[in-house]
C-alpha cells in the first residue's frame, strides 16, 4: 500500500535556528518557510538526494508540534511520511484493519499541496505516520 519515504519531519522549538543549523553545518539548500494553519505549524523543507526533510515549529494556538515540545524540550523526530496512490482508499483500508487515523478521518491538504493523513503512533511502535497521495 505504502510507496517510497517522502520525509522525516523534525520539530523544533526554533525553526531559524534549526534552519541556520542544517544550512551552515550540513550545507544544505532550504525553502522558503511556509505557514500551514490547518496544521498549526510552520515548516521548511531540506532537499537531499534520497527523500526529504521538514523541519517543523509550532504555529498558533493548540499546535500538535508545541505539546510534542512541551515532551521534547530541545525537539527531535516529530513523524515519518511515506506516500501513497491513493489517500480514500488507504483510509478505508486501514480503518477496515484496526488503523486510527487522527483527526476527523478525512484528508486534509498538507505542505506539498497534496492531500495527507495521520495515523495514530499506538498503532506503529509509538511513531507518527504521514501518509500522502502522490497521483493528484
């Protein structure tokens, strides 16, 4: 069902600093910062050669990224996000397998424009798992 890693999300209590990190140590290129509201987090996007790396911040009132913080002072791996076909019917299917998608169970639109879900980490070893379509 799932395809290719599309990212590893990272939270940080400070996304300008985690930005001049990345760029002046590890010489990486990082887009331009991105509000997501729906989300409630601000994000940047690290391109490299394989997959990608978002690096998030909490943005706005009851983001799911500052009570992650409020755990992980200094941030860490927030999520996994793997991409998929077709995002209704991975949804059906795993709800019809035991599977708790966060939220309202609908897709919503995520930083690349495309629709992404949530799964709940109870159900992957304590991991947050991302998944978005790729095909729309």
């Amino acid at each position: 069902m799932i395809g290719k890693l599309n990212h590893i999300a990272i939270a940080t209590p400070n996304l300008d600093e985690a930005t001049k990190t990345y760029a002046n140590i590890l010489g990486v290129k990082i887009s331009a910062p991105q509000d997501q509201f729906e989300h409630g987090v601000r994000v940047v996007f690290i391109e490299i050669p394989n997959t990608k790396i978002e690096l998030l911040e909490p943005l706005g009132e009851n983001s799911p990224v500052e009570k992650f913080l409020e755990k992980n002072k200094k941030g860490g791996i927030h999520h996994i996000c793997f991409e998929v076909e077709d995002i209704d019917h991975a949804i059906l299917r795993l709800e019809k397998d035991g599977a708790t998608v966060l939220g309202d169970g609908k897709a919503k639109i995520g930083a690349h424009g495309k629709p992404v879900i949530f799964l709940h980490p109870k159900d992957f070893n304590g991991t947050l798992i991302e998944l978005e379509e790729v095909s729309k």
